[in-house]
C-alpha cells in the first residue's frame, strides 16, 4: 500500500469511529524463537502436546492469524521490523547488534555496537514507541530488547536487557526464573500506570536455549518429544495468564490491545546456512504465532488464513492508538514510509491472499563454502527461494515448494516448474523496486530471465 494511501485511510478511519473515553493500552507479548505449532491453538504434529491454555484463551477471544511470519527469522533485525514497520534493508539491522564481542556467527555484527539508535548506519527513530510516548503514553520495556543494552530514550520504564542473559537469575533451580521475575515487573508496570494510557513491550527470551525450565514445569513433559522446549513455553503461558489476569482485575482487559508473537522460529532438522536452527526462510523458521485481541475493534473471534508480515505491528498499533506517523507541513515529504498496512485494515478486506509475503534472510553459515543474501515469496501455495552468494558472483539455483502439497519443504521444484519461478520472481520484482530492495530486484530478474540453473 502507497504510504499517503494508507495514512489518508488511517486518518479517515480514525476520525469516523466513536472515540472511547481514553486510547487503549497496548500490550505487546513477545517470545523467542517460538515455533507456532508449540501454541496449543495452532495445529501441531501428533506426539506433541502443547499446554497454553491462556494464549488458547486470548485466540478464541481474538483473532488467530494462521500464516504470519517474520520479516527475518534473526532477533535483532525481526524487532526492529516490528518497531519501525520496514523491512530489514531498509532501517539496516541486517544482524544482530551486541555492545562486546560476542562470536564469529555471520549473522552478528562483528564491531561492537552500543546503541544502534545513534549509529547513521540504522534507521530507527521513526517508530511507533517514539509516537506512543510523544502521545502521552507511559512506556515500559521489561526483558529481552536485542536493540541494545539500555533505554535508548523511548521507554519511562526500562527494565531490559540486550540478549545472552540466563534464564535463571543465579544459580539455576536454587534462584529465580528470570520470567517470573520478568511478569512480576510487567504488572507493577500495569498497577503503576492504570489510571493512564501505557505501552508495555514484555518480551521473553525463553524459549530460547539454553532450556532449563523450572522442575515443577519440566516434570509435566517428561518423557515427551522436545519435553524442556514444551515446558519453556507452558511455564510462559502460565506468566502470560499472569498479565491477563492483572488486566482482568483492574477492569482494563477490554481496553487493552494484546499482541502476542514471537521474532521467529525454529528447526529440528538439518537445515542449509544454518547453526543454531535460525536464520532460514523455511515455515518451521519464518512462519510466527501471531494472536490479536482488542473488542473494540475486533469484536469477533476468527481465524484469519492469508498471509502477513510482523512489519505489521507497528501500523497497527498506531491505528488502534489514533496516532499517525505523519511529520512536517503537507507534501514536506518527511513522513516516514512503512512497508505494512494495520492489520485492522488487512482484516477489513478478502481473506484471499491477494498479495504475498516477502521474507529477507542471511546465514550463519554458508552453503557450499559461500555465504550469500536470501529473498523469499511466498504465496497461498508456493514459496520460492532465491541466494545471492558471495563466493561466485553468477547465482545458483534457487528452491520452490508446493506448501499445500509438500509442507515440510522437501521436495525442490525449481529445474521442473521454469515458468512458475518467472511468475513469482515477477511478483518479487515489483515488491522490490517499489521498496528499493536492489536484492530483491537483482535476484528475481536473474530468475526471470532464466540465468539461474
């Protein structure tokens, strides 16, 4: 959607709809590396047992979107899509930002990086959090930021951290569950600041290795495929349910906007240009829980099938809010681009998946000793994959799947399928020049025009 285009839609919306006494609260609830078919409410494979009655709770009081992925399945770059509403190439996280060194993995910026929103290489002052706290909000941060290790403005209350910090606050089992004490933060922060409009970023590492959850929890899985991931992820669900009941109490349950996601997933498997299971555009990795709730806007349950992007998150919080990123005098042109529309816009139209999800991603390790830049489309039925590598500067060939058909990704029709690899390198084409993605660009006219294989 043209940036006028949605901002004009945004600002009519706004003033047509009754205005409530006060703007809503916000609560976005955010885990990591979560895969979706760990939360009870999405299908999952037999001989697993998810146990999250609260998130179950949240998606049948809400709205459950069924193919919501990451703009890139790495921490650092999927927040700050999720903050700014651009896509990776354009506000520069492309990797993870640590402030000292901490590893060799591509996918880490190699110079340490203090506070990115003071580095000319990214762009991400223009963000939802900033118009939240310049409306009036009281902000509040409460576990892993992975933008930095401090408040880099944007927050009255910030009790983050950057990431690598254990689940356990000392001595595991003998001292406190870091998300336990995390939940226990994010209700003060909701008691403090009841009697106003709030933001609260409450962001969980778990389930994130390393998997050490509290006995009493692990005991519930033992035994069981992937039994201290599941745990991880019900003892989240428990502290979750923790949130909501504080809402609940405090009469604010239906005042507030809940968004609950994660930054990515994860694998099981052996997958190319990965080392910790990351960092790929296969579903396991990309594709995201994703679970909206706000009666005032959303007063029916539904589950929602087509495809969006976390880039999302942020246009939709701003139209819930009535807040518009718009800056300087008309046709100044210095109101920031965003590259999503609200998702209260995306569920007012057909759920068809009339227009694609667009995935970036870079490795941690390279394929065929070349690391490389990755663009991926995917469609209602297909997905297509296409690598720049860095080794050999003539491209390879790339992966197409037929998700319906084959949803594990394993079987590559790319050499058989030339003129449906045309067809979406020509829908990833068009994505890329209205965003200036030149990768994007570069690789679809290479598929086109037959140059790869």
């Amino acid at each position: 959607m043209h940036r006028r285009t949605f901002l004009s839609a945004l600002a009519a919306a706004t003033a047509a709809r009754p205005q409530s006494r006060r703007p809503p609260n916000v609560l976005l609830l955010l885990y990591d590396k979560c895969r979706t078919d760990f939360i009870g409410c999405y299908p999952h494979a037999p001989g697993e047992t998810p146990q999250t009655p609260h998130l179950d709770e949240l998606a049948a009081t809400g709205v459950r979107f069924d193919h919501a992925y990451t703009p890139q399945a790495l921490c650092g770059p999927a927040r700050a899509s999720m903050l700014t509403g651009l896509y990776p190439h354009a506000h520069g996280v492309r990797r993870n930002v640590y402030p000292a060194p901490a590893g060799k993995l591509n996918t880490n910026f190699q110079e340490v990086i203090v506070d990115p929103f003071r580095d000319p290489r990214f762009r991400l002052w223009d963000n939802f959090v900033y118009q939240l706290n310049n409306a009036g909000y009281a902000t509040g941060c409460v576990g892993k930021w992975h933008l930095g290790p401090a408040n880099p403005g944007l927050f009255d209350t910030f009790k983050g951290f950057n990431s690598l910090l254990r689940h356990w606050v000392g001595e595991p089992h003998r001292s406190a569950y870091r998300p336990d004490v995390e939940t226990d933060e994010g209700i003060r922060f909701i008691e403090a600041n009841a009697g106003r409009p709030w933001f609260l970023y409450q962001s969980y590492y778990a389930p994130h290795e390393p998997l050490d959850p509290p006995k009493d929890w692990a005991a519930r899985f033992a035994g069981k495929p992937h039994a201290d991931y599941h745990a991880t992820v019900a003892n989240l669900d428990w502290n979750a349910g923790r949130l909501f009941d504080t809402l609940r109490k405090r009469n604010l349950l239906d005042d507030t906007l809940i968004i609950f996601t994660a930054d990515h997933g994860r694998t099981w498997i052996e997958r190319p240009g990965s080392a910790e299971h990351i960092a790929m555009s296969y579903e396991e990795v990309a594709r995201v829980p994703l679970i909206v709730r706000y009666p005032a806007r959303l007063p029916k349950p539904r589950v929602w099938n087509s495809g969006v992007n976390l880039a999302a998150v942020a246009p939709t919080i701003l139209d819930a809010c009535g807040i518009s990123l718009a800056q300087g005098q008309t046709g100044s042109g210095l109101t920031p681009t965003i590259h999503a529309a609200s998702l209260f816009d995306t569920l007012s139209g057909s759920d068809d998946w009339r227009d694609p999800v667009i995935l970036q991603n870079i490795p941690q390790k390279g394929i065929d000793g070349s690391l490389y830049d990755e663009r991926a489309i995917r469609t209602a039925r297909h997905k297509l994959i296409l690598r720049k590598f860095d080794v050999r500067p003539e491209m390879r060939p790339g992966e197409l799947y037929d998700i319906q058909a084959d949803p594990g990704e394993a079987m590559n029709l790319y050499a058989k399928e030339p003129k449906l690899v045309a067809q979406l390198a020509g829908q990833l084409e068009g994505w890329g020049t209205r965003t200036r993605d030149d990768v994007a660009v570069e690789l679809a006219r290479f598929a086109r025009s037959g140059a790869i294989g």
